[in-house]
C-alpha cells in the first residue's frame, strides 16, 4: 500500500467526503481566492478557506481594527485593535499561523472601478468571494465576475438575518435576481439595527461550503450542474427557507439582465455615482481622492505633526484634528474620518489636511 502524501495529511477528514475526494483536495490546493472584506463576513469564511487548503487567497480590504470589530471578526483580537492594524494585514498574519502551506496576499484598498480589473488581472482568481458590508461594492464586484465569467459567492447579514447566493458564469447575476440596489433611505445597517455574530457564522459557512465547492469540482461538472438556489435564514425565528431561482436561470430570463444580459458593467465601468462610504459599525466616512494618486506616507506625518501629535506606520498615518475627531490617510490617498456626522464635514477635513 503506497504511503500517504504528506501535503495531504492535514486534509484527511475532508477528502474522504465523497463529494470532494482526493483530486478535488489537490484543485482546491492548486486554486486561487480573491476575498474582498475582511469583516464580520470575510473572516470566518477566510478562516474556513485557509483551513480547507486553498493554494492562494488574496484579502482585499480597506479598514482598520477596531475593538467593535471583536464581536463578529473573530480572525482578530485585542492586540490587533491596540495596534490598529490594517485588516488585511491582520488576517494574513492569523491566517499564516493556521496554515502555513498555503500563500496569503493582502491587499490593503478599497476595491473601486480604477483597480477592480487590475486586481483580478494580476492576483488571477479561481473565485471571488464577496465579504463586503455595501451595495455599491456588492453589484461592483458582481460587474467583475461576470464579464470576466469567474465564480462569485456572495452573501448579506443584517440584525439576525442572512442569505447566500452562488453566481456561476452559466447562472443568474446579482442583478437578475435584484437588478437594483435598495436606496440608501431603506437600507439597513449593522450601526442602525446591530448583527448577531452567529448569523453571521452562518452565513459566513454558506459561503465557504460553496467556495470549496465550486473550487474542487471540476469545471466540465460544474458547468453542467443544476443552478444554484437562493438560501435564507432568520435566527430570530429558527426560518430557513430556499428560493427557486430556475426562471431567473433560463436564457430567456438572463438576456433581459443589464450585466450578464447585455453585458452593460455600469458598476465597473464608473458610471453609476459612488458615494463616500459610511462603513458600517464603525461611525466613519471614508474619502477617496478626486483622481488617483499615491502618497509619501512619511512625508505626510512629517507634514502633518507640525499640526499636533501623530500615529504614523507604514500602512497609515493617523491625525486627532480635533477632541472626537480621527482621520487616517493610507497610502492610496485614501482616509477614513470618525467622530463626524456627515460627510460634508468629512470631505473638508480631507481636503485641509490631505488636500485635493
């Protein structure tokens, strides 16, 4: 009897599931994951990701640690809070420590039309999987993965509800099945109604049961297999219900879409209006710059401490314009402004202390 491959040891109880077996162990080790959020979402289903053996997982994500961050984000902990690092930075370090036989890129942005295409071009996806807490992102990303016919798993979470949806190259799109976002007006958030973290778990888990799925198939099956369904839940209730989504699947259907129909990236392509974001959870505006550009963050806290006392690393350097007030500039000109109440009052301390 041949002796066990070694660099599949760690894996055992997971390959000897029949669905997956050995060969889709070894496609998951060969694949690649662009995870974009590393919040409440990202981490847990990075956490799985990391475990499961994926070969190469690429985070993308634009904040930093927080101690509210702890309740839900559980890749963190109270040491990356104090040292306010980047989340992506922060889950590779963690996920590094859980497995080391795999690769872990962070990316430390937020994901716009001007470096969407960029990023699957060079860090070359199997998958994307959708960690983000915004719209705007969401139907970005669903722009992403269809014209480029990559495999997105998307997923929501507010107060103790959930749902996941898997997209396939073959399949519905986001917009088929909600062809346009909710106004902000209507939109809940986890700073108005709060999230439960084992909803999040949940449908976190959702998420990475489909990735490695869709990963360690291979393409021929996954190309013929039934589409996917809609899966909802609501832990105030003990609800689990999954929508039928065939008519949405036919040709017929899919052709009136304005992304994978006609082939209309209104998302990607920046012509839909992108607001400053109000990042959920944390109170706070962020501020691209009018163009994009990039800084010398040492030159910026050398700027900027003639102003007052300064956090400066070399993620970020970080201003109190006032008592209540921090504002955090990275290095792609980007900054995340707290303690203010409208993003007026966020673009014009961007525009004083950063500029245009």
């Amino acid at each position: 009897m041949p002796a066990p491959d070694p660099s599949l040891t760690r894996y055992s109880r997971q390959f000897i599931l029949p669905a997956l077996g050995e060969a889709g162990q070894r496609r998951l080790m060969t694949s690649r994951a662009l995870v974009v959020g590393a919040g409440a979402l990202g981490c847990t289903a990075l956490d799985h990701l990391a475990r499961a053996g994926v070969g190469r997982i690429t985070v993308v994500d634009r904040d930093i640690v927080e101690h509210t961050n702890l309740q839900r984000q559980t890749l963190f902990d109270e040491a990356d809070a104090n040292a306010a690092l980047p989340k992506a930075i922060a889950a590779r370090n963690r996920l590094s420590r859980v497995n080391s036989t795999i690769h872990i890129d962070a990316v430390i942005a937020d994901l716009t039309p001007e470096n969407a295409e960029s990023l699957v071009a060079t860090h070359r996806p199997n998958l994307i999987l959708d960690g983000t807490d915004n719209l705007d992102t969401r139907y970005l990303l669903n722009d992403l993965a269809v014209k480029h016919a990559i495999p997105l798993v998307y997923a929501g979470v507010i107060a103790t509800r959930g749902m996941q949806l898997t997209i396939l190259p073959h399949t519905a799109c986001l917009r088929c099945v909600f062809p346009e976002p909710s106004a902000a007006a209507h939109v809940e958030t986890c700073d108005t109604v709060g999230v439960l973290g084992p909803a999040v778990a949940i449908a976190a888990s959702l998420q990475a049961a489909e990735a490695i799925r869709v990963l360690g198939t291979d393409a021929a099956a996954l190309a013929s297999s039934p589409p996917p369904s809609l899966t909802e839940f609501d832990l105030a209730t003990s609800r689990f219900r999954t929508l039928d989504l065939r008519k949405l699947h036919a040709p017929a259907a899919r052709a009136l879409c304005q992304c994978c129909g006609t082939r209309q990236f209104e998302f990607l392509s920046g012509s839909r209006p992108r607001p400053a974001a109000s990042l959920c959870g944390s109170g706070a505006f962020q501020i691209h710059a009018a163009a994009p550009r990039t800084l010398a963050l040492p030159a910026l806290g050398s700027q900027l401490a003639r102003l007052g006392p300064v956090q400066a690393n070399e993620f970020f350097v970080r201003l109190h314009p006032r008592d209540g007030v921090e504002l955090t500039v990275f290095a792609d000109a980007r900054a995340i402004i707290r303690g203010v109440e409208t993003e007026a009052e966020a673009r014009a301390l961007y525009d004083r202390y950063v500029g245009g």
